[in-house]
C-alpha cells in the first residue's frame, strides 16, 4: 500500500501498527521538549503516557503547544503540565525545569527533542544560519542536559534521551550546519554519560533517519524526500512513534546498563 505526501511524492505506508502498552515508565515523570505538533517530540510524549509516565511538555510555539496539550491529556487523562520555552534562551530553560519540578515533585527523564534544520551550501551559508541550528539543536540540549543533571545526579537516578540523527554519522548536502549539530550531540551524550553514570544516571541518544510526518513534508524539497525514501530497506519512512519507541526503551529500565550510546533507528542501506 503507498500514501501521497505531497503533490509529487508517493511513499509506502506504515503496515505496522503502535505496540501496546507495557507500563514500561509507570509512576516516572517524563519532559519532552520541542513536543507540539505532529512529529517524533508529540509522539514521545504520547508513547511515554501510554506507558504510564506523568508527561510533561514544552515547544516555543504557544498555539501548538497548547493543542498538544489538549491531545495529550485525553491519553493521560488529565492535563500535562506545558511550558512555553525556547531552548536557547537560558532563563526560559531554568523557567522550564522549576515549573516542571515545582509541579511534579521530581524529574525521573528528559528527552532532549528540540532541533533547528535548514539547508544551504556551505559556500553560501551565513554565520546566522550557522549559529541559529548549532544553538538550538546542540547548545541547546546542553542547556536542558546541563539543567536534568543538577537535579537528577544528587538524586541518584535519572536517565536523559537525546534525539541526535544519522546524519551525525552521513554526509548530505547542505547539511553541514544540522550535521555538524547532531554529530556534536552525539559526542556530548557520551561525555556527559560518563560524568553522569557516576551518579546512577544514564544518559544515551537515538538518531534516526527518515521519520515522516505533515510538517516535515511542507519544509522539505519534494526531490529530497523521494530521494532519502528511496535509501530506505523497507521502503518507507518511520512512523515517529517507531523512533519514540526506542525513546522509551532507553529511558526505562530495560536499558539500565546502556551508557553513552547512539542508537540508530534507520532501515537504511548503503
């Protein structure tokens, strides 16, 4: 069976379908950052309610976050805590993380989500468009990892997620900026790992490949999704809730001896 993404686009649909739950992160608090909308952050959040965790969410844009919310609390069954938050603004950030604390009691698991993408050659590249993607996809979750560690390491327990991306590991043209931002949050994952598990708290990264939604299809060239489809072994895009799927597994505790690893959730080939 094949779905049209776009005008000029058709992909192989999902045959697959959501697993159930498990309670996998029953009686956790979980914050999801960038979660508003239609891809792998909302899905997270969704999948960590399904299995029994008190989600929380933030986003930089009220509107959706406001309409995430709205979804999300038919799933959990009451309204999760949201905050307006942009990760590159430090004061927004510390804002994020009382609020949360201050309205759960805890942290147990944050899933760093938030990523700026956009595509230029770097001959044409200007240093805003640099800065704009490195401090939002990589400064950015070290400001969120940065703000997790100070409350989970006294603690003792925690486990962190960030979503870095294959593209970290594999060149695509006029991807230097993004590249060089997942690549960065992979390496900041296994440093930070090692200073953490000191403490009983993990921390560990997924990067998938191709994940598709509605949004990603409107900032995304109809030729490149073709393409990066086409590289894929299944024939398809992920579904975001098979990339939170591993999100969840590595923020619970069947993951408890997983430290300063990327996983790559991707069907593609060489």
């Amino acid at each position: 069976m094949s779905v049209r993404i776009s005008r000029d686009v058709t992909v192989k649909e999902s045959v697959v379908s959501a697993p159930t739950s498990h309670q996998l992160l029953a009686g956790r608090t979980v914050l999801v950052t960038a979660a508003a909308g239609t891809g792998i952050g909302y899905a997270t959040a969704e999948r960590c309610a399904q299995e029994g965790a008190r989600v929380a969410i933030s986003d930089r844009h009220e509107r959706r976050l406001a309409e995430s919310a709205a979804r999300l609390a038919e799933v959990m069954g009451s309204e999760p805590v949201s905050v307006v938050c942009d990760v590159t603004d430090e004061a927004q950030v510390q804002r994020m993380f009382d609020t949360v604390i201050g309205a759960y009691g805890q942290l147990d698991v944050l899933v760093n989500n938030a990523g700026l993408g956009g595509t230029a050659p770097v001959v044409e590249m200007t240093d805003e468009q640099w800065h704009s993607v490195l401090d939002v996809t990589l400064t950015g979750t070290f400001r969120c990892t940065r703000a997790a560690l100070r409350h989970m390491m006294p603690r003792g327990t925690g486990a962190i997620v960030n979503n870095s991306s294959v593209i970290g590991w594999r060149a695509q043209e006029g991807q230097a900026h993004y590249a060089a931002a997942k690549a960065g949050v992979m390496a900041l994952t296994r440093a930070s790992a090692l200073e953490a598990a000191k403490a009983g708290v993990r921390v560990n990264a997924v990067a998938p490949s191709l994940a598709m939604h509605p949004h990603l299809s409107k900032v995304t060239t109809d030729d490149l999704l073709a393409e990066l489809t086409s590289r894929e072994a299944f024939g398809r895009a992920a579904e975001p809730w098979e990339v939170a799927n591993v999100i969840v597994f590595l923020a619970s505790d069947y993951a408890s001896y997983l430290v300063g690893e990327v996983i790559s959730v991707s069907s593609q080939h060489p």
